[in-house]
C-alpha cells in the first residue's frame, strides 16, 4: 500500500506558524544591559534585540528582514538653513534667509516569517535638523536605527517603557518631563490653582475638540 501523503489545510497551517512566533516571543529576552553613566539610565539598543532574537528564531525556523522607507513632508519647521548674499548691478547686497520647510522621516519594517506565513510591524523617526558632529548620511543612519529598534519592540512584544535612547533631544526632555516631572513643581501648581478666579481655566488645562482630518 502506498504511503499517502496528507496536506494540512490552511488553517492548521496558519496555527502551528502562530504558536511557533508566540512560542519564540516568549523566549526572546533582551534586557538593558547598556549603561548611561552620565544620565544614569539603563538602555536596550537595536543591536541587542537583533542579537537576543537571532538565536530564539533560528531554533523555530523563523527569518528576520528590516527594511527601511524614506518619506519627505513639507511642513514649516521654522528653522534657519542657510543665509546667502546676493549683489546686484548697483552693488547693493541683499541677504536672503531660508527656512527650513521639509522634514525627514524613516519608516522601519520588521517581518517575521517562515516562507509562507508572515507578520510585520512599522516603526517611525525623524531625522534631526541638526546633529552635532555627524553628516547627512549619519543622520539619516541614526533615525533608522531608532526606527527599526520601534518597529522590533511591537513585532517582539518587548516592554515600552521609557528608553532615554532617542535620536532627539527634544523628544528626550519632553518625555522626562511627562514621567519625571518634580514633585515641587506638582506643589507649585497646586498652589498656583488656588489664586485662581472662580472662572478662570488656565490655558494648559483647556480643552479643545478638534475634527478628525486625514492624515
């Protein structure tokens, strides 16, 4: 009697490669194990997860791709770029000032997949404008990093906690504020709310509907 051989559906197919991911998202542990002396934080970097994942994906017959996509909005960033003279026939000079009206963003993508089944997860960064010490091509290097380390934590299921690893000072001090902000402060507020008019709402705590708009 000859061997049959049987095809798993679809669906079978589809489950065992979901409970091979789950099972892999488990194990991949990738702990803060770099150090900020200065700043006094731990953090996690993209070169981590990938090295914690490659082992865990290997053993479950999973492959790993990043891949990156630009995207150039034009928006006002009120930023100076460049001051240029111009001399005409008189030899009068005009200054001209030119700001800065596009801005850089990189998408990351993170796909998990056995061949046939996949799962994948974006992650977003902006360029800076300006980055002390590093060219255009630096720059860009470090938004994709950061992205692709964003688009690893959702596809890993790793914790977002705050990471004081980002790409913009800004972005870092705005998120310091939000989860460190003094406990001074917080009395300084409160107390400021009591020498309020009845009426009066401070700006900060207004609400404002706004409608929702394609983005």
């Amino acid at each position: 009697m000859e061997n049959e051989i049987k095809i798993a559906p679809p669906e079978s197919e589809a489950r065992e490669f979901n409970i091979r991911v789950m099972t892999a998202i488990n194990e991949i542990y990738a702990p803060k194990t770099q150090k900020n002396t200065h700043a006094g934080y731990s953090y996690r970097t993209c070169s981590d997860i990938l090295d914690a994942a490659k082992k865990v994906l290997l053993k479950y017959n999973l492959r790993l791709t990043l891949t990156d996509s630009i995207y150039v909005t034009p928006e006002s960033t009120g930023e100076l770029t460049r001051v240029y003279e111009t001399k005409d026939k008189n030899g009068v000079i005009t200054k001209t000032r030119e700001m800065s009206t596009n801005r850089v963003y990189v998408k990351a993508t993170a796909i998990l997949t056995d061949g046939v089944f996949e799962i994948r997860a974006d992650g977003y960064a902006r360029e800076d404008l300006v980055k002390k010490g590093s060219d255009g091509s630096q720059t860009t290097g470090s938004a994709s990093t950061y992205a692709r380390k964003r688009a690893l934590d959702a596809l890993f299921c790793i914790d977002d906690t705050p990471d004081p690893d980002s790409t913009s000072e800004m972005e870092k001090q705005g998120r310091h504020y939000e989860i460190w902000k003094p406990a001074q402060a917080r009395a300084q507020q409160a107390q400021a709310k009591k020498s309020y008019p009845r009426n009066y709402e401070p700006s900060s705590q207004k609400t404002t509907k706004h409608k929702n708009v394609g983005v």
